[in-house]
C-alpha cells in the first residue's frame, strides 16, 4: 500500500465539487505544491453525457489538469473495477511526476 497524498473532495450533487478542487489546486500550485484533478464521476467518464452532469468547463478544465473526463463515449461501458484501474495508473503517473492527485466526484462507490 502506498503511502503518497491523494486527496478527495466528495459532496452532494451541485455542491460545488469541482470549483473546490480547482481552487484548492491553486492554492496548492501558489505554495509549489502541484496536483490535477482526476474525475471519480461515474457519468463524467461519457463524452456524450455533459449536459446531464456538471462537467467542468473548457475554462476551468485549462487552469488545472483534469483526467478521466469525458473519456468514454455512449455505446461503451465501464465498471467501478475499470475505473480503479485506469484511475489508479493516473494517479502513480501524477505521484512519479511528484504531482498530488486530487480524486473529485460524487461517485462514492467509486471513491
């Protein structure tokens, strides 16, 4: 088991997830602490789903990386096994870049 920082931001629906997890991650950068944001949103994986979820926007997307957003497409499935997959390579990829990732989404099986 790893002992490197992750940190998650977990609320209700429309609770302001993404917002914190962009401030935070500029607080964080202002003090040379640097983390990306990776989606644990269950719907956020689908592309094709943006309007149903509070999908990040372009802009709030270019002030910090985000990961795992967007990824699938309509026709295509993905289990919480899969996601703990695919986020947890993208989270020993931040932590070799000395990076902390910041899992946020309102999935909690998933979390």
């Amino acid at each position: 088991m790893s002992s490197l920082p992750v940190v998650i931001v977990a609320s209700p629906t429309a609770s302001g997830k993404t917002s914190f997890a962009i401030e935070l991650a500029e607080d964080l950068r202002r003090r040379e602490i640097y983390s990306e944001v990776i989606n644990a949103d269950s719907i956020q994986l689908y592309n094709d789903l943006k309007v149903l979820t509070a999908f990040p926007t372009t802009d709030e997307m270019k002030r910090v990386p985000h990961h795992l957003f967007g990824i699938l497409g309509s026709s295509e499935t993905c289990s919480a096994g899969k996601w703990k997959q695919i986020a947890e390579s993208k989270m020993d990829e931040l932590h070799n870049e000395g990076k902390i990732p910041i899992l946020c989404g309102g999935t909690g099986f998933y979390l």
